[in-house]
C-alpha cells in the first residue's frame, strides 16, 4: 500500500495532468463564447455542423472532472492528516470564499460592465465547487461507506427527480431572458436541481449550475481518492476497469434510451447526426449518462498517464497545479480578446464590454479563429501559470492553500 505522505509530495502528477488538461479544454469553450461569430447554440442539430458540435462536446468533460478532482484532491488531505474540525473547517472556508469569488471577480470577467455586474448574477462552475465544499465538509465525519452511497444515489438517481422538474417548471415566470422563480419553494429547487432565475431585489441569479448532482460527483471523488493508496499495479488496474465499466454503462444505457438523461436520442437523415444525437446527453443539470459519457474516459486517462511524460505532459501538469489561478486569468483574457476583435473589426471596444450573450450578429471569427485564439491564450497563460505555481511550492503561508 502506498504511502499517503508520498503521495502528498508527489502530487500525483497524473491527476495533476488530468486537470490540467481539461482546465486548458475549458479555455476552449469561453474562448468560443467570447470571440465565435456563432449566434446560436453549437449542440443544436438543425443549425449546427459536425466541427462545430464538437468543438462544444469536448468541453462537457471538463466541469465533471474538475468538481470529481477536486473532492479527490480533498480525500488525498485526509490521508495526510487534515482530518475531523481541520479538514471540515478547511473545506467550509474554501467553499465559502468560491462563492465570494464567483459573484465579485469570476463575474466581472463575464461582464466587463457595472451595469450587468448589479443587475445579474450567474452561478456557475465556481459556483457548484463551492456549495459542493461546504456540502463536504457535513459529509466528511461520515463513514467513507456512508459518503460513497450518497455519492452514488446523487449521480444515478437525481434523473429520477424529472417530475419535480417538470411541476415547478410550470409554474416559473416565463418572461424575461430566463424562466424566472414565483416563490421561496421554486427558487430552493432551481439552487438545487433546475437552471433557472431567482430574483433578488433588483438583481437575477441564474442557476447555471443546480447543485444536484454536483456535490454527489464531489462527494464521490473523495472517496475515490484512497484508490491511490494501492499498489500501482492495482490502481491502473481498477482505474482501467471503472473507466472501460462507466463507458460501456453509458453506451448500453443511452441505446436503451429509457433512463439516465431527459433528452433522448433518435434516428436523424445522416449517419453523422444520428452518432452526434446519441452524444447530445443534458449538461444543466448533468444527467447520470453526462457523467457515465465523461467520468469514464477521464478514469481510463488516470490509468494510462502515470506512464506518459515529457514536455506536453508538463504543461498539463502546470496548468493542473494552479487551476484557480488559471480559470480566473483566463476568462480575462478570453474577454479581453473580444475587446481587441470588437475594436479590430471596427464595432469598438465598448461592443464587447458585455457579457457574450449581448455580443450582436456580425461580430466574430469562424472556428478556425477560434482554434487560433485559444492556442495563443493557452501558449500565453503557460507563463504566469508556471510563475505562480513555483511561488505556490516555495509559499508557507497558510492562505495560498485557498488560491
């Protein structure tokens, strides 16, 4: 069995990889939002193209991975000793301050605008990590027994909700950019399992991330994390068995088409379509076969990286170690390439002092621009990120562990 405290030192770097890489994939899909020329939703199969569908496809891997690592990331202190009221009170605070960042300074990277900044709040993947800490820090002085069943009965059984779903979608405010809550009982199930508004005095909250199944996906990467207490041999192989085991659940499940997602697949007029309409499972909140379709292959990803290296690998493994770090400073660049295409294509900056959602018909690059804006904000970023991530491991200061 492995040692804890090594594992501590070594940060298992192919975790590291993992994040990193997924966190570099989810620059791709701000990038899109914030320079594309597309006015229309990527996934939509009467409007979209193979090309197009993908580009947004690819990134529904990154939020499952990023919340499941981050509940690793707390069982892998556990195993070092934070544990009880430390780790408790640790995961409470961090929790916390997600929230605080996510309605001050992730929300002006989206807005660039005072106006919008009061007038909506967008609670997002920030957002989600954050209730999903402070949901933690209850369930960690439960048995681990205990926190897997939860886990587990979040994920495969929160599509079992959908009637709910239906009765307060009926009676939402349908005016306005969004569905909007009636009522304190509407507004708590939009928190929790619905997208939706919840005004506040003059100001809208959008539920982009309904908290269920989210803690339960964190709940069980806390879990997951005594995996890496095994030998190697052991954990690449039951890292290899769960990842090949979620795949072929999501596949038997999606082609029975009765449970796991909202939205069912049908046969389309090209081969393409039909392929692209089976992988069109619902992200908002992520059904049991979203994250059957991504937690899978990132657990096979898990297996295979310990043996990769070099500089690639590094990279990844840099952006990996500052993922905060690098999920903020990212969105200001993303948004800070609108203004620069707004003034170059000759609409002005102010154009894009919005968020992307405003952005007007006419603006924009095609894909291909955005590919090539993205691999320069990704190239550009690998800087600071290696910057603060060698101040991070020289750091002693007790706040850095919050960045």
């Amino acid at each position: 069995m492995a040692d804890p405290t090594q594992i501590a030192k070594s940060r298992i770097q192919s975790v590291d990889f993992l994040r990193g890489l997924v966190i570099a994939i989810m620059a791709l899909d701000h990038v899109r939002d914030f320079v594309t020329n597309v006015r229309f939703d990527p996934l939509d199969l009467e409007q979209t193209d193979p090309a197009l569908f993908l580009t947004r496809w690819i990134t529904h891997f990154c939020a499952p991975v990023f919340i499941f690592l981050a509940g690793t990331s707390a069982g892998f202190q556990a195993q070092v000793g934070k544990q009880g009221k430390d780790l408790s009170m640790f995961l409470l605070k961090r929790g916390v301050w997600l929230i605080f960042l996510e309605l001050t300074v992730v929300k002006m990277a989206w807005m660039f605008n005072l106006q919008f900044f009061i007038g909506y709040h967008f609670l997002q993947v920030i957002w989600a990590i954050g209730i999903s800490m402070i949901a933690l820090a209850a369930l960690v002085w439960l048995p681990k027994r205990a926190i897997a069943a939860i886990g587990i009965l979040m994920v495969f059984g929160h599509n079992l909700l959908a009637p709910i779903d239906s009765a307060v979608m009926a009676g939402l405010a349908q005016g306005g950019p969004f569905p909007a809550a009636t009522s304190l009982s509407d507004a708590i199930w939009l928190i929790l399992h619905m997208p939706g508004g919840i005004p506040i005095g003059p100001t809208v909250a959008f539920t982009a991330y309904p908290v269920i199944p989210w803690i339960g996906v964190m709940a069980l990467g806390y879990v997951f994390a005594d995996i890496y207490l095994r030998d190697d041999a052991q954990r690449k192989s039951l890292l290899m068995k769960l990842g090949i085991g979620a795949i072929i659940l999501f596949l038997a499940m999606r082609g029975i088409n009765m449970y796991g997602d909202p939205s069912h697949w049908s046969v389309q007029d090209s081969l393409v379509k039909t392929v692209l309409s089976f992988l069109n499972v619902t992200k908002y909140p992520p059904s049991l076969l979203f994250l059957l379709m991504t937690l899978g292959p990132a657990l096979v990803t898990l297996s295979v990286a310990e043996r990769w290296q070099g500089k690639a690998f590094d990279v990844f493994v840099t952006f990996g170690r500052v993922p905060l770090f690098f999920y903020v400073i990212h969105l200001y660049a993303a948004h800070l390439a609108a203004v620069l295409l707004a003034t170059v294509q000759g609409q002005g900056p102010g154009m894009a002092m919005t968020f992307f959602v405003f952005f007007p018909p006419g603006y924009g690059v095609g894909l291909l621009g955005v590919y090539a804006f993205w691999i320069a904000i990704v190239i550009a970023l690998y800087f600071p990120s290696r910057w603060f991530a060698g101040v991070k491991k020289r750091s002693k200061a007790w706040w850095m562990s919050y960045l």
